[in-house]
C-alpha cells in the first residue's frame, strides 16, 4: 500500500465524520433549546410577578384592581391585547413602567379580573398569566399567577 493511497481520507470516512458532527449538532441544539424554554417560563413568572406587585398597589389606592369598572373574562385564544392595554396603561400612570405587553412567547398576557365583577361570588380569583411556550390558552403548559380572591364584601 503506497503513501499516496493513505494520505486522504477515505468517502466513508468522511461520512463518518459528518455524521458525528451531525449528531453532535442534534444533541447541542436540543440542550439549547430545553435551557432557553426553561429561562422564557423563568421571565414569564419573573414577570407575572412585577404584574401581580404594580396590580396589588393599584388597588390598594383604587380600591380595586385595574382598570377602574371593568371585569372580564382572560379564556380568550389568543389573550385580549387591547383590553390588556388598558391595564398596562392605567398601572404606567401611576408610575409602574416597563411592563411588557407580552410575554416571552410574544403572546399577550391573559387577565381575569373578578376583584369587583358585581357576578362572580365571594372567592372567586384574579388571575394572570401566560398561554405558555405551545401559544395555546387553557391547557397544562400554561403559566397563571393568583393575584386576588374576591372577599365577601366585594368591592
Ligand atoms: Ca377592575
Ligand atoms: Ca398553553
């Protein structure tokens, strides 16, 4: 076997090596990706929490959560971005900024305020929250924060 017959590599040893690097690829862009979701679900709940704190000082001003004479219902698909607008509006008024409109999946975040909402009863919940990394509402990836629980004298 002369030297020139060894100096190369050989085509399937050039596949060989393809593969490898190619399963390599698959391996680390899986890894990535699972550490990626994981620090988006952490901002989303970093997030709801800054919501959830701006949410509780407006209403210990207001006496009710925002906006001021409206409840309504988040079990929309996808989240209402207008009527969430409007509470992000009324929160920057009274000096909380910087509240992202969405969440780290782009969706907008989903309310339902029952604070003062005269036909829900004593216990029921102010919740917000995020459909989640699949973008869909009301199933179990989502991420919802207990803001309030309706007392019996209501609003
Ligand atoms: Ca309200
Ligand atoms: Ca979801």
């Amino acid at each position: 076997m002369g030297i020139s017959k060894r100096a190369g590599f050989t085509i399937v040893e050039l596949l060989i090596v393809v593969v490898v690097i190619g399963i390599l690829a698959a391996i680390t862009i899986v890894a990535y990706n699972g550490v990626t979701e994981q620090a988006r679900i952490s901002q989303a709940n970093s997030e709801l929490a800054s919501f959830k704190k701006a949410m509780l000082a407006y209403k210990a001003v207001y006496g009710e959560l925002p906006p001021i004479g409206d409840s309504w219902n988040y079990n929309t698909d996808p989240p209402d971005c207008t009527r969430l607008g409007y509470v992000i509006d009324a929160l920057s008024a009274e000096g909380y900024k910087g509240l992202s409109p969405q969440d780290p999946w782009g969706n907008c975040w989903g309310y339902d305020d029952n604070d003062c909402n005269t036909s829900s009863a004593a216990g029921a919940t102010t919740r917000i929250k995020s459909v989640g990394p699949d973008s869909v509402n009301g199933n179990a990836d989502d991420i919802s924060l207990l803001v309030s629980t309706k007392e019996a004298a209501g609003c």
